[in-house]
C-alpha cells in the first residue's frame, strides 16, 4: 500500500467505506456523500480489498468531480485475514490517520445510501456532547417489496419486542447521553465517533462476524456515551448475495429458507431484563463511590462483598459491569424462542406500563423530569416487577 495516497491537508472529518466487489453499487454510495447538506469540509477513504471488479477503477473515474476528497487504496487481505471485521479495522484506521486530534470518523457500507442530512445529523449529536453515534439501517424500498411478507413480518416482530426490552432499560437505568426516544441498532452501515473515543476503545475488532456490534461494546467499555439517533439514517441494499459472512444478506437468505428458531441473540425474556436492568442501575450507582455494597447485592448476584468491592474498582463502570456480569448468578445470556415471542412481548409490555405509571408519578409527587435518574427498586419491589413478567 502507497501512504502517499493519503497525503494531502487534514480535514476534521473523515469517512471510512470499505468495499469489495461493489461495482454496482459505489457510484450511488459515493454520490450520496456528495450531496451532503453539511459545508463541513471532509474527505472520504475507501479500501477495495481483494476485489475482481472494477470497484477501484469506477471510483477513481469519480474523483475529479466530486467535491470531497476521495481516497482510493486498494489492498488484498491474505485469505484467513478476508474479513468484514479486519475490512473495516483497516479502512477506519486508514481514515483516522488522515484526522487531527479532536477529528470525528464516520464508516458506511460501500452498498449504503446516506441521506443527504447523515453527515450534519451525526456531527449534531457529537456537538451535543456524544463520543459516538449509532445510526439506523433501512432496506431499500424496491429491495424490500421482493422480500416476502413473511419475512418483514417476523421482523417488526422481533424490532417491536427489542424496544420494549430497551424501553425497560431506559426506564429502569436510564443513560443522560442517549434519551428516548432511540433506537437499538449497531450497524457498520452508520458508525460516527471522535478520534478519542476511537483510541480509547482500541478500533474496530478483527473479527470475523459483528464487527460492528463488538466496537459498539468497546466503546461502552470504555465508558463512551453512546447516542443511537433516530434521526441518522442510511439506505442499503436488500441483497441475498452479501459481502459478509454473517450480515444482512446472510440474515435474509437464511430466514427465506426457514424461520430463525430464536430471536436475535441480542434478546432475552422480559423477566430477565428487568433484573439485568435493576442490578446494573444499583452497580452504576455504587460505582467510583465510597458506599459499600448493600448485603441484597451480593445475596443476589451470588458473590461475596470481596469480589464484588474488586469488580466497583475497575477504571471503567463499562469493564466493572462486564466482570460483574460474567460473575453474577443468573445473568448468562438466555435466547428468546420465536413461537415465545407473543407472550414474552405481552410481559414486557406489561412491564412497561407499569414503570411508566411509576415515574409518571415520581414526577407528579417530585417534580423532576421524566429522564432523570433511574427509578430505584428495593429487593421487594423487583420482586413484584418479576411476578408482572412472569
């Protein structure tokens, strides 16, 4: 690889896109970075890896007429490291190296559509003080009137039952830096972050599948405030013949042969999160403080105050819950069947009703905002929200 492909002036903002074979769709995706309403100036960085078509050459034939700077650098990933992961590591590496410190890195899928507001949207939300922001993925309306209803079908399923789950978290353990409404989605198609926060959680991990799900979990590792945007939107194909092993194509084909089994491992039953969702607004209360654990902690999470005082002090409330979590009685993954997937979604919303009820009151008796603090329930009161979900 040629460094001097990237020479040239600093911009506070760059894209990174990795591609491989995506003749057919890097015009459009190039073309939509060039329309941005933003006068920010940028520039965009593309990585063709171990490509045979003419991804490369079409790109560069756009160079001279967009008005961004455009990067082409191609490079061939020997087999065992041809991954979306190592893919988009390098690419976004490649990007950050061309930003100054208090740069912000953005990535998009060579496939993606950004619409025309993504660049200022993103930005909007750094300035308001988030490290990084999660956008939204949408499937191109002619390539989603071609996916059988079926399909879309047990989608909005499996979306509505997630932000239930989501809402029990915000209601339970609310986060300042991403409020409601917001959405759950960790996808490489609409990735920003400031350079620190990048650095800080150590880029994207070079792993085979979930690239993007893994960084999101670094950067909550490293305690970054995380904003999943509503209002961030990128289009992208309905493809069943993907680049990535694992992605959105891979999802679609699978589930044209046969109904997934589970819901997305990401889920779990509405009980579960209710509990995941109390212990972890009692640990972010307790954590950098001087207060010791309350003895129905322990009790509860199935370790001793020992332990437990040694996970508080990790340097980050992120890797404090992460030790916590993996120690802690009954806080193991469980997958949610598809034929539960009615019943669980009545819990949960029961569930939700309830906490709503609870702060609109909270609010009423004290006078505070709805999105301030967590509603703190004693060991009885969890208790009871348990019974709703059970």
């Amino acid at each position: 690889m040629d460094a001097s492909l990237l020479a040239g002036p600093n911009f506070p903002v760059a894209v990174a896109i990795p591609a491989h074979n995506e003749a057919d769709w890097i015009a459009r995706c190039l073309g939509a970075l060039d329309q941005q309403l933003d006068g920010v100036g940028y520039r965009v960085v593309l990585l063709v890896n171990n490509s045979t078509d003419a991804t490369a050459a079409i790109a560069r034939s756009l160079q001279p007429n967009l008005s961004h700077i455009l990067d082409v650098v191609e490079h061939h990933f020997p087999s065992k490291q041809q991954t979306a992961g190592q893919a988009r590591r390098l690419a976004m590496e490649l990007a950050a190296g061309t930003l100054p410190p208090k740069g912000v890195l953005l990535s998009t899928d060579a496939d993606g559509q950004v619409a025309p507001d993504w660049l200022a949207a993103n930005l909007a939300h750094i300035q308001q003080g988030a490290d990084a922001v999660a956008g939204r993925a949408v499937l191109d309306p002619a390539d989603a009137a071609a996916i059988p209803a079926i399909l879309h079908d047990d989608d909005a399923r499996e979306c509505a039952y997630g932000a239930l789950l989501d809402e029990i978290d915000h209601l339970l353990d609310p986060d300042p830096a991403d409020p409601w409404p917001r959405h759950t989605e960790h996808s490489g198609a609409s990735i920003c972050v400031t350079l620190g926060a990048f650095r800080r959680a150590g880029g994207v991990p070079p792993i085979v599948v979930g690239e993007d799900r893994a960084f999101f979990a670094a950067l909550r590792r490293a305690d970054a405030r995380i904003r999943h945007a509503p209002d961030v939107c990128v289009t992208v194909s309905g493809r069943i013949d993907g680049r990535a092993v694992g992605g959105m194509a891979d999802t679609i084909r699978r589930r044209l042969v046969a109904p997934d089994a589970f819901l997305d491992d990401a889920l779990e039953p509405a009980a579960n999160r209710v509990r995941r969702a109390r212990l972890r607004a009692e640990v972010r209360r307790l954590f950098g403080g001087q207060e010791d654990a309350p003895a129905w902690l322990c009790l509860e999470l199935g370790c001793d105050a020992a332990l437990l005082h040694a996970a508080l002090k990790q340097g980050t409330f992120g890797v404090a819950w992460e030790v916590i979590e993996g120690m802690a009685n009954g806080l193991a993954p469980v997958r949610v069947p598809m034929a539960d997937v009615a019943e669980e979604t009545r819990k949960a919303r029961c569930v939700v009703a309830r906490l709503r009820g609870n702060r609109a009151a909270r609010v009423a008796l004290q006078g505070s905002t709805p999105d301030r603090g967590a509603i703190v329930l004693p060991a009885h009161a969890a208790s009871e929200m348990f019974r709703m979900a059970g």
